[in-house]
C-alpha cells in the first residue's frame, strides 16, 4: 500500500501525481507494522453511565454578556474550540479578551501558544485591549513555538487548565513528514490535542484560517473533532463584528454575539436597536425600520431606498446588504398589483452598515420603502414593517415571527401579515 505523504490519499500502486491534492512523487510505500502475535488489550479504566447530572463536570464562568450568549454562560472545562475568521477581522483580540474575562472569574491558569506571533506583539495588544487585574498577571503565559510535541509536555508539567493555539495551521509534529498547514498535519494535530485536552480537563481554544472561498481551512475533519466552532465575521475595515455558532455540543448553535471595534479592542454591544434607531433620518422617504434575525438573534435594523430617474436604456438596481433576485420580484409584483411603473427610475436599496442579509422577510420592508419614494411620502419612524409577499402579493406570517416581536422598543408600531393582507393595501400605510 502507498499514501501520499502531503494528504494522506492511499493507492495499492505508487502513483507519479497524487489525485487528490496535485501534489508530484509523494506517494511513499507504507508497512503494516500489525502484529498478529501480540495480545489484545481491553480498556480498564473508564466511567459508567449513570442517571443524573455529573457532578464532576465543570464550567468556567463568564461576565460579559455578548460571550455568556454565545458559551451559554460558562466555558465547558476539558472542552476543544475552534475560531475562524478571515485574517484582521479580530480573532487574537476577541480571544484576548475571553482570557481576561475567564481570569478575572475563575481561579485559572491560561498558556498562549502562537506560531505567527512574537510574544511582544501580544504583550502590546493586552495592554490596549483591557486592564489587568494585579492577582491575574502571574496566570498567563505567552509563548512563540509551532511544535505540538512542545505544547503538550509544557502544559502537562505545570499543570495548567486552559490552553490557547494560534493557529493550528502553524503548528507541526515529527510524527508526520509533510509540512505544517497540510491536511495531514493540521488532522493529527487536531486530534492529538482534543486527546489530551479531554483526558485531562484542559480547556482548549484553536484558531483556524479560511480558504479564499471563505470556508474553514481543509480538511473539513477539523469541524468534525472539535466540540464548539466559531465563526468571527465583518468587514475588517468597518466598525461592527458578529461571533456566530456554527457548532456546539454544549448547547444551543444558533447564537449570536455582537461587538464593535474600537481602539481598546472589541467591545459588546448589548443594544445594538438604540444606536440604529438613535441614527435615523426620519425626515426624508424611503427610510424604515425592520426586524431581522442573525443566527437565531433578532435585530432591528434600517432599511433606505433611494429612486432616481434614470439615464440609461436599462435601469439600475441596486442593493446593497440584501438579495437583488429578491429586488426585482419585488419591483414585479408592485407593477404588475399597484399599476405603478418603476421602468424610467433606477432604484438604490442600502442597509447601512456591515449587514449582508438574504432574509425573505424583508420584502414588505423593502416594498414599502419603495412606494415610500415614489410618493415622496414620510413614514412614521415608530413603525416597523415585518413579512414576506408572494407572487400574487400576498403577505405571509415571517419566520420566527414571535421571537421578533419580542425585540420591539416599547412604543413602535408593528405591521404585518394581521394589518396587512396583501400588498394592494400598501396606501393606507404610507
């Protein structure tokens, strides 16, 4: 049998070019060292499943309210995380930031291995992001190095419970001949630390890159061993950031956490409707208000859209931060149902903002918001506009349409599918 040295792809013949990866003259012949002579082992050590909550089982407790979101209040000790992200959205900051919340409330002990970073640069970014507790400043420690075997024996020495790795795809072990950041590495890597972690309680992060498709670094296995994945997006150049579950054995994977950007690091944003509607225009039309939900969490957000008569043979449509298949459906039904002809304009739709929703919901918003302009007409800033239109233009109940509700300021007025039936009665809202 031959297996490639770079993606581990096996082949009973030793083949020029690997088929899997690409790569040339990796195929190398591989024994199997299997003994039949020597005597089975069976485990004897364990623990027998029982009835009941196990009390050995144990949390490390969080204060920050965006974090407590997403790790359901604590972080499971023995637990193996992964955080991914494009590279500068934030993923040392935000994990800097849950060291010093994990240490500020628990009695821990934290190892930060980085294989990209010095450990001045880190030194630096803590410095800016948060101020230390003087009982706390003993408990971590930073260190550069890329070998695994390293990592392993300098946490079992001292007896820590929380250790860090940024990045996996940094790190390498002897064991395997191919570079580090390949599939076979970043695998056995992997799974050497989520081994150790469990066996001996230790809290493990891992932060991982991201391919130029905007997916987890391969091999997708990496998803598959950890217990919590995480997903850290934004525009790196704007100002908001969302922390999503994407994975969580511990509890609920429809989380969403949000921070803002700030010279002091990422901060929580609790409110996130007092900073949209606070910045609001109220004086011109086509401005509005909707809900809609990210990962499970509602938002309420502002919707604008802006007409302007057209220069060109074909009109514009633009839309920024929502679906323009949604758009032009939507720019039908209201031709074909409110005799209006929206041919001769071009039509802008924007959320401001970092947000990038596909959300079908959004078409009453969005249909609203355009009769809005084409009548010149003000619409009351206290309303928020919540449903889907079908073809033949009636309005459906959203999705989740209760647990939207719930995120209304007191004081709005919400429009839906009960005050609304169709999208003929448009008129008697705007």
């Amino acid at each position: 049998m031959y297996k490639c040295k770079k993606c581990e792809n096996t082949s009973a013949m030793k083949l020029w070019k690997c088929p899997s990866c690409g790569s040339f003259g990796s195929f190398v012949e591989e024994r199997n060292s299997f003994d039949k002579t020597k005597s089975k082992h069976s485990i004897k050590t364990g623990s027998v499943l029982k009835s009941g909550i196990n009390e050995k089982i144990s949390f490390l407790k969080l204060e920050n309210m965006e974090l407590n979101r997403i790790f359901q209040r604590w972080i499971k000790q023995g637990g193996m995380y992964l955080l991914w992200g494009e590279p500068g959205i934030g993923k040392s900051t935000i994990l800097l930031q849950i060291i010093l919340d994990v240490l500020n409330n628990n009695p821990s002990n934290i190892w930060y291995f980085s294989g990209e970073e010095s450990e001045e640069q880190i030194n630096d970014r803590l410095e800016r992001i948060g101020e230390w507790k003087e009982k706390n400043i003993s408990n971590l420690a930073i260190y550069h190095t890329m070998k695994l075997e390293d990592i392993i024996s300098t946490v079992e020495e001292n007896g820590h419970n929380f250790m860090i790795i940024d990045s996996i795809q940094t790190i390498y072990t002897e064991n395997t001949d191919s570079v580090a950041g390949s599939p076979s590495q970043v695998k056995y890597c992997t799974e050497k630390l989520s081994e150790f972690s469990k066996s001996h309680k230790i809290t493990c992060f891992v932060v991982g890159h991201v391919t130029k498709w905007w997916e987890i670094a391969w091999p997708k296995y990496l998803e598959h061993i950890v217990d919590c994945v995480l997903y850290l997006e934004g525009d790196r150049f704007g100002q908001y950031r969302f922390l999503r579950t994407k994975k969580n054995r511990f509890g609920r994977s429809d989380e969403t956490g949000i921070f803002e950007m700030t010279l002091f690091g990422l901060q929580a944003v609790y409110d996130l409707k007092d900073k949209l509607i606070g910045s609001m225009w109220n004086t011109v039309s086509g401005s509005l208000l909707t809900v809609w939900i990210d990962n499970g969490r509602p938002v309420i957000i502002n919707l604008e859209v802006l007409l302007n008569k057209t220069k060109w043979n074909y009109p514009k449509r633009v839309a920024l931060g929502v679906d323009g298949n949604r758009l032009d459906i939507i720019i039908a039904i209201m031709e074909k149902y409110l005799n209006i002809n929206l041919w001769f304009v071009d039509i802008f739709v924007n959320l401001p903002g970092e947000f990038v929703f596909k959300d079908s919901w959004l078409d009453l918003a969005i249909a609203v918001a355009i009769y809005s302009q084409y009548k010149d007409k003000i619409i009351d800033k206290n309303t928020i506009f919540l449903g889907e239109i079908w073809l033949w233009g009636q309005i459906l109940k959203s999705k989740l349409h209760d647990k939207r509700k719930k995120e209304l300021p007191k004081g709005f007025h919400l429009v839906d599918f009960d005050s609304m039936k169709n999208i003929v009665e448009i008129g008697n809202v705007v």
